[in-house]
C-alpha cells in the first residue's frame, strides 16, 4: 500500500478509502443491497491486512448502521491511532423539522450521535454530504469548525458541489478565520468527467485532497453490459447518473475491458488506475461487496498506465450532462 498527504494537512492516508455504505442491515435505511454486520466484517478486516488506513461512512448509510458497523469492526481489529475515520452530516436522519441538513442545530446534534454510533472521542474527517440551499453557508461553516475547536473533529471536508460554492466556502471561512475544508469528496471516473472543467482546477489549486465517490462508475466500468444484480435493479442511482449516456460510455468501457484483456488484469484494476495516474487525486473510494472487489482495488495501486493507454481510455469521451449533487 502507498499512503500520501490529505491535501495540504500532515494526515496520511492510504491510496485507496474503503467506502462503508455497503455494511448495514438491508431493512434499515433505503440500501436494499447492503451487507449485515456478519458479512461486512470480513472487508474491513481485509482492507486493515491490506494497509488500507481510510474509511468513509455516513451518518444517513443505513440510518448509522453503517457507522455502527464500522466503530465495531475498528475496536476489534485495529488501533483506533491507526486508522483515519470519515464521516458525513447532511442527509435526513429523521422525520420533522430539523431532521437533516446542515444548520448549527443539525451538525451540533450529529457528531454527537455519529460519535456515539462510532464508539470513539473523535472523527478523522468530517465531511458535509451535499450543499445546504436551506442554511447559510456561514453557519455551516462556524458549527464545523466549533466541532474542530470542540476536539469532536481533526478536520472537515466537503462533498459534490459546483466549484463557485466551494470555493466561496473556502473564502468565507479564510476571511472569518474558521477551520478551512481540506479535501473534496466527488463523482469522478472514466464515464463522468465534468469535474476536470473547474472543480478539480481548484482542487489543485487551493492544495484540496480529492477523494472520488463512485470511481468504477456503479460497476458500470468493470462488468458486462448486462450483468444484473439486487443493487442494479434497486438503486436508483444507476440510471439517475449514467442512465442518459449509455451508449457513448459503453464505448469508454469497452476500451477499458481492452486495456485489462491486454494487460492480463481486471477492468476494475485499470479503472482505479486511472484514476491513480492523476496528481489532484488522493485516493478513490472504493466499495466492496465481494472480497475479490477489495483485492482489484488494493492491486491498482501497483498499476502504471502508459501514456498511449490513458490516451486511448480517455480519448471517447463527450461532455455530460453535470449530475451527482442530488
């Protein structure tokens, strides 16, 4: 495993983060796919053998089970001083009003709550979910940064944005003195690549860590066209982001299976790579619901593309409607 800085912080993470909103039990929350505590246990133990340090869960994954399922795993099988534990705050914890969002309110009362489902002192990386239209930005940024001061949080992070709200962001909390965000969680893979336009300029710029959702594309860039699954049929999230470009992607994915049938690796490796092979990229989030998804992922990092094969894996791409936000 290789590990870099977060961005501009000293903090040091592994190459590859594994995604926790796959562990969780299927009737809690809306992941019909996710994984119960039995069956999610062996992939956190996995990626701690492989040297993975990073973990990204969410508050709203599973309604905390996935939170829940994570602190455990972390007290059984690792030091908690040796491993870097993200989480989010934005998504509809319960009904009513202040329920969700990102109001002092809301995040005041979620690192609590998360911090309890975690079983720790404190959060590594606190990371706001979406942008809030209902709540200032400023009153966001002050209760984060509360948090930090609070000793609650080592830093905070933001998630899919347009890159004007992030960087105003940036500003306000520059010119207030507030703990400023140090790294970008969002949709970036070979299929959806609108954020190279602004979003990760600024990222480069600003020394932002960047640490992509959803790098293999749902899947869509490591299987065949008509695999089926429990998650392909019940996750919506499939057609609402890639479900208007089928046809210019199925050739991108199709240059993808070329290049590992060339190379004797996986799809799911040269995917990763990819992405591995850009300087602003910190380290993609990868989930994993079988063991050998865990096993590309921490292979990837020993896989250098040439220049012809990234020429030829990025060269069919056309401009995307921008999605991912919601």
């Amino acid at each position: 495993m290789e590990y870099v800085k977060l961005g501009r912080t000293g903090l040091e993470v592994s190459r590859i983060c594994l995604g926790c909103m796959s562990y969780g039990a299927p009737d809690q929350g809306n992941h019909a796919w996710s994984l119960s505590e039995e069956e999610s246990r062996p992939f956190i133990e996995r990626a701690l053998e492989g040297g993975i340090n990073f973990f990204d869960t969410a508050n709203r994954y599973s309604l905390g089970g996935s939170e829940e399922i994570l602190g455990r795993a972390i007290k059984d099988f690792a030091r908690r001083d040796e491993v870097v534990i993200a989480t989010k705050v934005y998504g509809r914890m319960r009904p009513g009003p202040n329920g969700g969002g990102l109001s002092r309110k809301a995040i005041m009362a979620e690192i609590d709550a998360s911090l309890r489902r975690l079983g720790t002192d404190y959060v590594d990386l606190y990371q706001i979910h979406r942008w809030d239209y209902g709540t200032p930005i400023e009153e966001t940024l002050e209760a984060l940064h509360d948090t930090v001061k609070a000793g609650k949080v080592r830093y905070i992070g933001a998630s899919s944005m347009h890159a004007w709200q992030f960087a105003r962001a940036l500003g306000i909390s520059e010119c207030n003195g507030w703990t400023r965000f140090v790294s970008m969680q969002n949709l970036v893979n070979l299929l959806y690549r609108e954020e190279e336009r602004e979003m990760l300029p600024l990222c480069a710029a600003e020394g932002i860590g960047v640490i992509p959702w959803s790098p293999q594309a749902r899947g869509r860039l490591t299987r065949d066209r008509d695999y089926t699954s429990i998650r392909t049929e019940t996750d919506d999230a499939h057609q609402r982001l890639f479900g208007k470009s089928d046809e210019a992607d199925q050739k991108v994915a199709d240059r993808v299976a070329g290049v590992a049938a060339a190379r004797g690796i996986s799809r799911a490796q040269v995917a990763l790579a990819w992405l591995l092979s850009k300087p602003v990229i910190t380290a993609p989030i990868v989930g994993a619901t079988k063991l050998h998804h865990l096993d590309d992922a921490l292979a990837s990092v020993n896989v250098k593309l040439s220049a012809g094969e990234i020429t030829s894996l990025e060269e069919l791409y056309v401009p995307h409607a921008v999605v991912g936000f919601a």
